[in-house]
C-alpha cells in the first residue's frame, strides 16, 4: 500500500507556498501493538493549520520540519492491534496529510456513518461545530433575545455558531464576504441579516443590521472586522475571541483593535478560548446538536476537494474565502 504524504519543509513566510511542503511517497506504516492503521478518507482544512506551521509558543506544539503536516481526518480502520477497533470501522483522529497512518487505539474516536456522512465529523459535528457551541454558549454566554454578531458567518465555525444562536432565540447577523454567502446564510442558515465585508461601508452596514447594538460578538477575523465591532458594543457585551484569520498570514506585527476602550466604556469584556479545553464536554453538546441536525435545524455543507496533491492550494482558499461550508480534501 503505497502512503502520498505532505511533510512540512520550511516554515512559511506570509502566505504558505507549494514549496514549504515536500510531497512524498512510500509504504503504509505497520501497527504496533495497540495500535490501529487507518485509511485516511477526508482531511479537514483548518485556519489553525496555518499557525502549526510557526515556531512559536503556542496551545499546541508547533509541526516540526520534516513531519507529515498535522490535520484531522476521518478514515477507515484496515487492521488493527486492539480490541477497541475492527477493521472497517470508522475514526477521527490526527491522522495528518497523508493516505496512512498509525495511532494509538485510545488516540481515536469512533464516528458513525450512519448518523451523518464522514466529512460531517469534520465541520459541524467535529472540531469547528464544537468550537461553535462553546464559544457561544460558554465564552459569549448567548441569551434568548440577545443580538449575536458573527464574522467568517459562512464557514465551518461560523455557519454552525449562527444556526446555534438562532436555535438559542437570539437575533442573529453574519458578517461574510460576497453577496452569493450572504444569500447563503440569510436564506439557507436562517441568519437575521448579512453584512457584506466586501462591499461598502463594514461601519454602515453593521449600524443598519444592529441598529440596538451587539450583545455578543463571536470573532473568528479579528483585523478592522472587529474594530468596527467594537463600535456597535451593548452595555455588558461579551467578545468571544475564536480566531484571527485576516493576521494569520501577516508579515507584520498583529493588528490590535485601537476601539479596545469600548470594553471600558461599556463594561463589556473579550476573552480568548481554545476548543480542546472543553473536550470533556463534547458529548454534552452532542446530545443537544445531533437531534438539531437530525431534524434538519442545523445544515451542514461541506466543500470536498477531490485529490490529496492539490493540498498546498487547497488549504490557501480559507484565506481567501473561495469556499463555502466546511472545507475538506478527499483522498
Ligand atoms: P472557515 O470560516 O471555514 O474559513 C475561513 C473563512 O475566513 C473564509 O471562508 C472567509 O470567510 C474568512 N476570511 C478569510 N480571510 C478573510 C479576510 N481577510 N477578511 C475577512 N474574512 C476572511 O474556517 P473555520 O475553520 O470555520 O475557522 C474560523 C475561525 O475559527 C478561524 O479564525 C480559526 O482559526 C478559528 N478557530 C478557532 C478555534 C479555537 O479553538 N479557538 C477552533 C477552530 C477554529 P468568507 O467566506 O465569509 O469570506
């Protein structure tokens, strides 16, 4: 069985090129004991991707060069060396940009195909609709009747935090680029209102959409995105800080918000979160997001690349938003 992987080969400088990686190839790897080869069978495309690739300080240590390029996927279990596992069932794990790989049995979760299709794992039932519930439900603290913003609206977080919300009573505006995804998450996702980046004042456009102001701000942006939020604030308004994709691929020094004072003025509050922490509580949020998505109240799309050797040019369309949904590779 023959193994494609992307491993990392420099760090990137601004924008990630073909040639920080190296494509290679060479056999599946053998499991050892307690251990689980997997068949890779979709690869999830994430923004963090982007910062692995840094030698910095981070929530998780950064992908060294020479690694295969860390990323979740959902796959299919080809043999197996513990009791937990069977061949041909299917796991998420941190199976990495690659066709194959070995895993610890206790390093993997089982995912069920029956209830949702794989890359669903992926996006709104996986890691980003996770990310989704607890930002607003735990970091935003999201109240029936409350006006809840959200940026990157569109996207594998920001589709499932704005259907949340709307599950939740809250009046609910998306920020999104274009006017085919503001359609989108209006007419589809059920969003109150769209607020086009791309087109006109952002300033004018939130005014219009939020003309009481905003309770909770669910960020995924960061840059003059949420500046301008920080405008619009309500009385006691809390910032969910998710991510910061506009400084992601920055050369420059990290865009601070310079309207920061609107937290003093309106006693409101900003606070950063990381997923994982809340991994304990995954099932709980389950329990409450499959019957939504068993009874059609939370839509999940994904965008599924076909073919693992377009990975350098794949992951770049998160930065330039030319996807819709959750963006995925098949392999
Ligand atoms: P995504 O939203 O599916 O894809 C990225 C989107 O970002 C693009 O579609 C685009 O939105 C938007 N975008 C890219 N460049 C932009 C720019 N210059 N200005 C405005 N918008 C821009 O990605 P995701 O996986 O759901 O991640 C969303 C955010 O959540 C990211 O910041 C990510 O780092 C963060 N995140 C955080 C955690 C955590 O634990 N804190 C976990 C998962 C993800 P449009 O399509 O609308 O143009």
């Amino acid at each position: 069985m023959e193994n494609r992987q992307y491993l990392l080969a420099k760090r990137p400088v601004g924008q990630p090129q073909r040639s920080d990686f190296e494509y290679r190839t060479g056999p599946a790897p053998d499991p050892g004991p307690d251990e689980v080869l997997v068949r890779n069978r979709y690869i999830s495309l994430d923004p963090a991707m982007r910062g692995w690739m840094n030698d910095a300080r981070s929530y998780i240590r950064p992908v060294q060069i020479g690694e295969v390029m860390r990323a979740g996927t959902a796959g299919e279990v080809i043999a197996s060396n513990s009791p937990l596992f069977a061949p041909g069932d299917f796991v998420y794990g941190s199976g990495g940009v690659q066709d194959y790989y070995t895993a610890q049995a206790r390093h993997l979760q089982r995912i069920d195909p029956q209830l949702a299709p794989l890359p669903v794992y992926l996006g709104t039932l996986g890691m980003p609709g996770m990310t989704a519930y607890f930002g607003l439900t735990e970091v935003g603290q999201a109240k029936a009747g409350e006006t809840v913003v959200i940026s990157a609206a569109s996207g594998a977080v920001g589709s499932v935090a704005g259907q949340i919300a709307k599950q939740l009573g809250c009046r609910t505006i998306g920020i999104t680029g274009g006017e085919a995804k503001c359609r989108y998450i209006t007419e589809t996702l059920g969003f109150d209102a769209a607020v086009d980046y791309q087109a006109g004042s952002l300033r004018d456009q939130l005014k219009a959409a939020c003309p009481d102001g905003i309770d909770v701000y669910f960020d995924n942006t960061g840059g003059e995105i949420l500046d301008t939020v920080l405008t619009r604030l309500r009385m006691k308004a809390r910032i969910a800080v998710c991510g910061a994709i506009t400084q992601y691929n920055s050369t420059e020094k990290t865009a601070g918000p310079s309207n920061y004072l609107s937290l003093l003025v309106n006693r409101a509050r900003m606070e950063g979160f990381v997923v994982f922490d809340y991994a304990p509580r995954y099932p709980e949020a389950l329990a409450r997001m499959i019957p939504w998505y068993q009874e059609g109240k939370l839509l999940s799309r994904e965008e599924i690349v076909p073919g693992l050797e377009t990975f350098p040019e794949t992951l770049l369309r998160l930065f330039t938003g030319d996807k819709t949904g959750k963006l995925v590779l098949a392999v």
